[in-house]
C-alpha cells in the first residue's frame, strides 16, 4: 500500500471519523473532510471537537505545507494555552527540500505550542510516527502534537509486513490516595462547597 492509505488506515484504526481540513488536502478511506477556508478556522473547529467529546476523541487537522501550517499556529497556539489535545497533520512538498531557504520548518517552529512534534522521513516510518503521536495525545495532561506527512513519504509504499499497528491506549495517572482521601473528607464535611475546576476533569472522567 501507499502512505497515504497508511495514514487513512491508522486514522480509521484510531476511531477518527472526522478530519478538519483545507481543501488542497483532504482524507480518504472513509473518513469525512470537514473543509475549511482558513487553517486556522480548521484548527478551532477540531478544538471545539476535542473539548465536546472530552478528549477521547481527538480533533485530527490536515492543512497544506508552507503557508498553510503557517496559518495555522495562532489557531494551535490557543489549544496548547488551554491543555485540548489535537493531531496536527501539515503536508510538506518533499524530504528533498528541507532546510531550503523556502521551506517552513513546521517541526521546529511548532515545538513551542506542542507537546510533541516530528516530521516522517520515510514511508516505513508512517506507522511508528502516528504511534508516537497518539501515545502523547493519550498520556499526561493533553496539548497538540505535530506530525508532519511530506510527499514523497506519502507517495512512498510500505508492505504489510511493515504496516504493523496498534491503536494506542489512553494511560491515565491517579493522584496519591492519601491526598484523594482528604480532599474527600473536606467536601464531605464542608457547608457550602465549591468545586473551582476546569476541562481536565471531563478529559479525566472524573
């Protein structure tokens, strides 16, 4: 198979059914394109998808290389300030052109505003790329992460043998239970309790 379908298959395998996106790059197998006119209306509506489904589904944002990731940071650098985990996927015209004059850096210049980016320099690499991206999404406190799909990688082919993948789990953490259990005996014994907490007690099903 292709990288593309590769990618298609790990988004479907993921349980995405949506992918937020600017026409010059749109999703296959399945998976229905919400288009956009601008990035960085793209990246609020997979925003806004994070946050009303709680995190356990994650928005999943396709945009062109070059101007289009670029016109997505502002839209990026919101979510990361408010902890929503998205998946950032910006097109790139080929590993050949990296570090040309031209060329935006979208891995380098992300790093500020996610938990995690990278981009793919080979097709055999898809699946271990979208593996590492997924396991931040789903670990620790949520942010945007980056994964960065050039051409040539997409274009490439990879086996079955190679196409080894496994969506990947959501790992939680648990506070200290001594601390659990005096924060419980406070609200039981308080009068007029008042609980002050933000989206990560959705995204933790607490």
């Amino acid at each position: 198979m292709d990288g593309k379908t590769a990618f298609a298959n790990i988004l479907a395998q993921e349980g995405v059914d949506v992918v937020f996106c600017f026409p010059n790059t749109c999703a296959a197998a399945g998976i229905r394109p919400i288009i956009s006119r601008m990035e960085r209306t793209a990246v609020n509506m997979a925003d806004a998808y994070s946050r009303v489904n709680n995190g356990n589904k994650n928005g999943v944002v396709i945009v062109q290389g070059g101007p289009g990731i670029e016109n997505a940071f502002s839209g990026v650098a919101q979510a990361y300030a408010d902890s929503s985990p998205l998946l950032m996927v910006p097109n790139h015209p080929g590993t050949r052109r990296h570090g040309m004059s031209s060329d935006f850096d979208a891995a380098r210049n992300y790093q500020g505003i996610t938990k995690w980016a990278d981009s793919a320099n080979h097709t055999d690499r898809i699946p271990e790329m979208m593996r590492r991206a997924y396991t931040q999404l789903r670990t620790g406190r949520p942010y945007p992460v980056l994964v960065e799909m050039p051409n040539d990688v997409l274009a490439g082919e990879i086996s079955e043998e190679q196409f080894l993948y496994q969506p990947q789990r959501k790992r939680r953490s648990a506070g200290d239970p001594r601390d659990v259990s005096r924060v419980a005996e406070l609200l039981v014994n308080a009068r007029r309790p008042v609980i002050y907490a933000g989206q990560g007690v959705l995204y933790a099903e607490a």
